[in-house]
C-alpha cells in the first residue's frame, strides 16, 4: 500500500493523473506501448523532423500536422468544422480532414460525439451530419484509421456562449415540427411547393413554413435482421437480401446503414457507416438463434438514430413473431415515432395463413410512415430494396412551427392534405402523428 501511495504522489507531482486536462489536439496508435504523438516540426536540423505538405490540414491557419507510428511515416486528422466557439446546435456538419503520404492507405475515419461513435466515414470528404438538438456544450473527437493497427485522432470540445442560437431538429421539438410525406402515385415528376400541402394538427390548421424534397438528403438506415429459429429456414434468403440491400442502396457520399441482428436479444454488427464492405462483412457474421426479440429490436434500433441527421428508415427483414421481448407492440411502435423512424418491414416467405404476425408488420408500417413488402422465394430482392429507395427519396420533408408550442410529452394527431394543380386531392402517406415535448 505505501508503494502505491508512493506512485501516486509521483504521478500526481508530474502532472500525470486520472482526470487531467485533455489537448485538443492528440494521436495514438492501437498498437500496445505505442509512441507519443509529435507534430511534424518545420525547424531545420531536427532529428526525424518531416516538411507539412503543401495544402496539408492545419497549414491554412498555422496549425500543426501530426504523424503517428506506423508505415505511414505522414499521417494526421484534423476537425475543420464546427469551430471551437461555434454554438452547436441544431443540424451539425462535424467535418474532418486528413493529410497522409498515402492517402489510398486510410481505410475509414470514425466521428464521435460525446463519447459515442455516429458514424464511420469510407472516402473523403470525411464528414458527419449530426443533430446536436438544443445548444450545449460537446465532445467531438474524430479516429482516422491507416494500415494495420495505426491510428491517429483529433478531440474538439466545444462550449456554449449564447449567440447564433439556431431552431431545428426532428419533430419531438415543438420549436419545430418536421414531416416526411410520400404523395402517393407520385413518380417524382411534380414538384409540390408549400401551397399544396396543408397539415391539421389535432383537428387545427397550421402554417407550413418550408416544404422540401428529400432526394438529395442523405439516408440514414438500420437494417433489422432476424435470425431467430422460426427464421432458420429462411435465414439464407435474408442474408442474401441484406447483402443486396447494402449494396443498391449507398449510392451518396452521406449516406449510412447500420446492422442489428436480433434473437434472444439484438446485437449491433456494424455502427452507423457508409463502406459497403462492412456492412457486408457484418452481415456474413450473423447465425443462428433462438427467440424472437422482435420489439425490443425495433426499440434498440430506434436508439441509434439519436444525433444522425437525415431521413430516417428501418428495413426489417422478419416472419413477424415476437417471443421474449421485455417491450410490446404499442412500446416499439412509440420508439420509432419519437424517433422520426419510417419502418419498412419485409415479410420473410410469411404465409397468409399467420394474420397476426402481418397484422403486426402492417401497425408497424402504418403508424411510422413506412410500407410493408412480401419476400419470397420467387422475390427479387434487387427489386425489393429498389422500391423501398425510391419511397425514400421520393418523400417531402415539411416543416412548420405549431400554433401552440410547448408539450408535456402528449400524442399530437396529424393529418396531411395534398391539392394537385387540378383541385383534386392527392392521397398521402406520412406518420400519424408525434410526441411534443
């Protein structure tokens, strides 16, 4: 014990304590007994000194470069966006550069926010669209990934100073409200603007501030796997239509899907990323299970979404029965409302014979938004998922400041009319309504 106290005075005398400041700026690698970080220094004569390339990160405001230990000999990451007294919230564009000798060499550049990791970043620009909801103080920190175990990081800790307070985030503010609605039979050809949609909140009109479409917005999805036993028989056609999936649907730079596979209980295989190939690799690792968590998935996974800005999806490859679940019907569909999540169920070779369990995959599509689609053995899985893409990119997102603000957490109908140019009204397929708190 006295050896002990002794150590800790030392450490304490050098400054080297649990709870020590934190730079802004660091780097390590995962390596065990890694080397510390050092800035690449411009000063003639220094031993193991390396020039900053020019254009590099950090050169435009006199910043340093960093390298790490590794086979990168140059290596560096730098968050460039937001600032440091910038107030942070609202819709965040979290924003990262990275300067290596071999740029090819950096496999991925994770973004984390207040100890959580939101998304995964494959190719440059290496950028996250983060809802950081009402003004606060954060921890951003930003990992790019090199050869084998090389690592090299960035930390920004913002703080809150009052001014540029902006409005936004999803519809759980009552600031604002935030809608995607699909006209339907609406191929995309019509451009609707604000005049045609009108939005009766519990049975009062309200003025719609901004209607915009979504097709450009990035697409944030959970991919649902089941992989209970009543799907053993099934569970290779799931897989394989996952993996098509993942494939057809990352087609911009800011999009991203996550894995969650559910039995027992629901497992994350793979965070929030827009690299395909992990994504695919994740979904090679699921097997078999037993019970069907079918809600406590749907609640695990709407929990993901928290800060992911961008239209919001779960595609849920299931039979439809739940076993197991310490959640109900009514709790998963909740979860998914609070967090702006459209469910698109896909009813794994379900026969017509089992009501309840389409029954419960329709509750699931209608109250969020979403549609319910049927996956045979005869089905084209490419023609499925194509669907469903287009659904989402085929939306409007409608935004308006209710009339009476505030919100105790009560359940606010909607309904959403639609006038096309010939007066005739358009049928439209949105959420029901929301939780104003």
């Amino acid at each position: 014990m006295r050896a002990l106290a002794t150590m800790a005075l030392l450490l304490w005398i050098s400054g080297i304590v649990p709870g020590a400041s934190m730079v802004t700026i660091q780097a390590t690698s995962r390596a065990p007994a890694a080397a510390p970080l050092q800035p690449l220094s411009p000063q003639a004569g220094q031993s193991g000194a390396q020039q900053p390339a020019a254009g590099a990160p950090g050169q435009a405001d006199g910043g340093p470069v960093y390298e790490a230990d590794g086979e990168l000999e140059r290596f560096g990451v730098r968050i460039v966006e937001p600032g440091p007294d910038d107030d942070v919230s609202g819709r965040v564009r979290v924003t990262a550069e990275v300067v290596a000798d071999r740029p090819a060499a950096v496999s991925a550049v994770d973004f984390f926010v207040d100890g959580r990791l939101l998304f995964s970043d494959a190719e440059a620009p290496y950028e996250l669209l983060w809802n950081a909801g009402r003004p606060a103080d954060h921890l951003i920190e930003v990992r790019a990934y090199g050869p084998g175990r090389q690592m090299v990081s960035d930390v920004l800790r913002t703080k809150l100073t009052g001014s540029g307070v902006r409005l936004g985030g999803f519809s759980v503010r009552v600031e604002r409200v935030e809608l995607h609605v699909r006209v339907e039979g609406d191929a995309g050809a019509t451009r609707w603007h604000a005049g045609a949609f009108e939005v009766i909140e519990d049975g009062v009109p309200q003025p719609v501030a901004a209607v915009e479409r979504v097709a450009d917005l990035p697409l944030a999805v959970g991919l649902l796997i089941d992989h209970s036993g009543s799907m053993l028989e099934r569970i290779e056609t799931a897989l394989t239509a996952a993996g098509a999936f993942v494939e057809g649907l990352l087609r911009h730079p800011n999009d991203k899907a996550f894995v969650l596979g559910f039995a027992d209980t629901p497992v994350i295989f793979q965070e929030f990323t827009n690299d395909t190939g992990r994504l695919a690799d994740s979904i090679a690792l699921i097997g078999n299970g037993h019970y069907t968590a079918l809600y406590d998935a749907i609640v695990s996974g709407a929990r993901r979404f928290s800060g992911i800005d961008g239209r919001r999806a779960v595609v849920l490859l299931t039979d439809g029965a739940d076993q197991g679940s310490d959640h109900d019907l009514r709790e998963a569909i909740a979860a998914a409302q609070r967090a702006d999540v459209a469910i698109y169920p896909l009813a794994v070779e379900l026969s017509p014979r089992f009501v309840y369990e389409r029954w419960v995959l329709y509750q699931l599509a209608e109250q969020t938004g979403g549609r319910v689609f049927s996956l045979g053995r005869r089905s084209d899985p490419a023609e499925i998922y194509g669907a469903i893409e287009e659904d989402l990119r085929a939306q409007y997102r409608i935004s308006y400041a209710p009339l009476v603000p505030g919100g105790s957490g009560e359940w606010r109908e909607l309904e959403i009319r639609v006038v096309d140019a010939s007066g005739d009204a358009r049928s439209v397929r949105a959420r029901p309504g929301y939780f104003a708190q």
